[in-house]
C-alpha cells in the first residue's frame, strides 16, 4: 500500500498539471475569439476588399477546436459533476434556434454553435481555475494587446492605422487601430484597458514601472483611436465604479440611483442634443448613425419577434440594404441592442438583457458584502457587461457575438460570475476522485 503522503504529493502535482494546461487554454481561448493581429496572421491586405483575397483559416479552426480541449480538460478535472450556467446559455440556445428562420441557416448555425462552445469553454475553465488566476489572466492578455498595438501603430503604421487607400474609406486616416481591425474596436479595448489599469493595478502582478507603461499605453491607443464613443462609456463606467465603491447604500438604492442618473442624462441629451455633440465635436446625427439606425429600425419591424438570423440578420440582410440606399461604408447598425434585434428580434434582446441584468445585480451583491480581492475580482468581472451596455449605444461590439475584445468579455462575465458564485472551491474533488464520479449528471441552475 502506498504512503499516504506520496499519495497527496501526487494529487497534488496532478492538480497543478490540470492548472497550467488550463491556464494556457484559456490564453488561447481568449487570443482566438478576439483574433488580434487579424490583418497579418489571415494574410489580408487591408486595402483589397476581402470578398476578392484568400484567407488563412487556421484561427477559425483553433475558434472550433480549442473549446472541446477545455471541456475536455475540465471533465478530466471534476469527471461529469460540472457545473454549467443556465441563465448565460438561454441566449446562445436561442441564437442556434434562430438557423431554423435565418435568411443564411449555414452562417447562422456556424456562428451561433461558436458562441455556444465559447461559454461552454469558459464554464469548464472556470471549474478548474481559482477566480483570481482567471482575473489575472484577464488582465495580462489586455496589458499584451494594449503594448502591441502601441508597437503596431508606431513601427508597422500599414497595419497599426488607418491607411489612405485603405477599404475602410479615408476618413480614419492616420487613426490608431493598433492589433485590431478598426479604430473603434482599440477604443473599446483601450477604454477598459485604462478603467481596469487604473482601478485594479494589482491584479497586473508587475512592478509599479510596468504597471506605468501599461496606463500610459492604454491611455495612447484610447487617445489616437479618437472613438467619441469609448471616452463616454470609460467616463460613465469610471463614476459608476466610484459610486458603487464609496457609497453606502443598499444595493436597491445604488440601482435607483445609476437609473435615475441615466435617466436624467438621457433627458437633457434628448431636448439639447445639438449643443451637446457640437462639443466633442460631432454633428447630431453622431456622423449619420441616427440615419443608419431609421433604415435598421425600419426593417426590424418586418421581423420584429424572431430577427433574421443570428449573424446573417445584419450582414446578409441589413448590409446590403444599408449600401444600397448611399451607406457605402456602413457595414453593420452601428447599435449593439440593434444589431441583437436584426438577428433574434425582440425575443432575444429581452432575453439577453435580463441576462445581463441578473448577473450585473448579483455580481453588485457580492462586490457589497466582499472586500480584498475578492471584491477586486468580482469587480473587475463585472466591468465588461456594464460597459458592453454603455458602448452598444455607439456601436455594435458588446452583445452580438464574441468576435471583439468586448463580446468576448463580456460573455466571460457572464458565464464567470454566477459560476463563481456557485462553486464552492473547498469542497471540489481531487483530480483522482472527480475521474471515477461517473453518477452525477451535468448540473444546471439558474
């Protein structure tokens, strides 16, 4: 019989094997879904069209495969007693119902299974994972991103900015995109780059020197990206945090509050709209969204219940509606919640707001009643939906897919958080246990 020493050694060295491998998948995970360096890993030229160039679909792959490898890790880990988040699957089942009316059933069903197989991912991660290395990690990949672009924009300007011939038209010429696509999707990743460089600094684990030039980077690539949209959101994101943090009210109270204050807001944009927009430089259209979203709007109540089709509602249906009618650049609503509704209507806008509101409302009861870390954690987690809410009024990232830095985040809170407050991490199973639990089924809860 073996000591029983050796045998706790071994659990040991197993469970930390099970770590790492996770740790890496879940890098992985991230790097893939919010495919960084797009431009040169795919081998597009940013000045060709994509309809007429070859690509490289070698991150589509790792987008189907790297799912199945966390999944597969995690039923290694805990044996088939994993725990899965009702509440956050709602939308994705509803997203894959979708292909059944889609105007694209094959692109529908594709991008909707992805969007499924990413939460199911980040579940089976965050079965294995402390909450505090999943946060760090979070942070990390967003201090990599926001250092690259700085060097993508300043050493290889062809790929880190917007160029004069570029398909995108001329208008952004000169403007920062750094690692991503386009300028508005750095702004959004360097709007919650800046909030979480500067509220949560800890959680870089670096020297204060390091932690200096990740800020002052952020700060850059939010800056030269000049998204009007993203400074908004980081302003009201920043005074909603401070709120939260500092005052000492329940948590009805602190809704009340933040609605109200929204309310207000939305009150004297409404009757003094003209003069608002002409401060930070932008006409009252918000440079012809307002046009684009009476064109969306008009055709969302040709299908208002049910959408179009996850994915294909806005882009093999909308987008050629909006080019046909003069929007030659307009490739998309320009609105997260329209984008939703273009492809679930308004079924699944409901759906996926009471989501977000149920995890916002939970993850605000924990950051109350925590403090430490933990608070740090739950409240780092809880950044991205309140700010995939606020940037959606600008743009479609934040809700429709998981195809940006923000959608990406966005749905790992979602399925992160109601996890993390479900689990309780001193009672999980040995690696070695977990293996031989073959009775219990996979369990759901709301």
């Amino acid at each position: 019989m073996r000591p029983l020493t050796k045998s706790h050694a071994h659990l040991q060295m197993s469970g930390l094997i099970y770590s790492k491998a996770a740790e890496l998948l879940f890098i992985g995970l991230l790097l893939v879904f919010i495919y960084p360096f797009y431009f040169v890993i795919s081998g597009v030229d940013p000045t060709i069209p994509n309809e007429g160039q070859s690509q490289t679909k070698i991150v589509y792959h790792l987008q189907m495969a790297l799912p199945f490898f966390c999944l597969a890790i995690a039923l290694l880990y805990r044996g088939s007693d994993i725990c899965l988040p009702a509440i956050t699957m709602i939308y994705p089942v509803v997203c894959l119902a979708s292909t059944i009316w889609s105007v694209n059933p094959y692109v529908t069903f594709r991008e909707a299974s992805l969007l499924l197989l990413y939460v199911l991912a980040i579940a089976a991660i965050c079965q294995i994972l402390d909450i505090g290395v999943f946060c760090k990690i979070i942070v990390r990949v967003l201090a990599f991103l926001m250092l690259a672009s700085v060097v993508m924009a300043v050493a290889l300007p062809q790929y880190g900015t917007h160029q004069l011939d570029d398909v995108l038209g001329d208008a952004r010429v000169g403007l920062w995109r750094g690692v991503f696509v386009h300028k508005n999707q750095l702004g959004a990743a360097s709007s919650i780059s800046v909030f979480i460089f500067l509220f949560f600094r800890r959680l870089i684990s670096a020297s204060v020197g390091f932690q200096v030039i990740c800020i002052v980077a952020a700060i850059a690539c939010l800056i030269f990206a000049e998204s009007a949209g993203s400074w908004v959101a980081l302003c009201i994101l920043m005074a909603y945090y401070s709120l939260l943090r500092t005052a000492p009210v329940s948590r009805n109270l602190l809704l009340l509050i933040v609605f109200g204050a929204s309310a207000l807001a939305f009150t004297v944009f409404y009757f003094f709209s003209a003069d608002l927009v002409g401060i930070v430089g932008r006409d009252a259209t918000f440079t012809g969204r307002t046009d684009i979203w009476r064109i969306v709007l008009d055709a969302i109540w040709q299908q208002s219940l049910l959408g179009f089709g996850y994915y294909a509602g806005t882009h093999y249906f909308m987008r050629p509606l909006l080019v046909g009618q003069l929007f030659s650049a307009a490739v998309d609503p320009h609105n997260g919640y329209l984008d939703v509704m273009l492809g679930t209507g308004t079924v699944g806008l409901i759906l996926l707001l009471c989501c977000i509101a149920s995890v916002i409302v939970t993850g605000i009861d924990r950051i109350k009643t925590s403090a430490g870390p933990e608070r740090d954690f739950f409240g780092l987690l809880l950044a991205f939906p309140i700010l995939s809410l606020l940037f959606s009024f600008f743009e479609t990232q934040g809700m429709s897919g998981v195809h940006d830095l923000l959608a990406a985040l966005t749905f790992l809170s979602l399925t992160a958080i109601p996890l993390y407050l479900r689990l309780d991490r001193g009672t999980r199973q040995s690696p070695t246990s977990a293996a031989h639990t073959g009775s219990a089924a996979l369990t759901f809860y709301k």
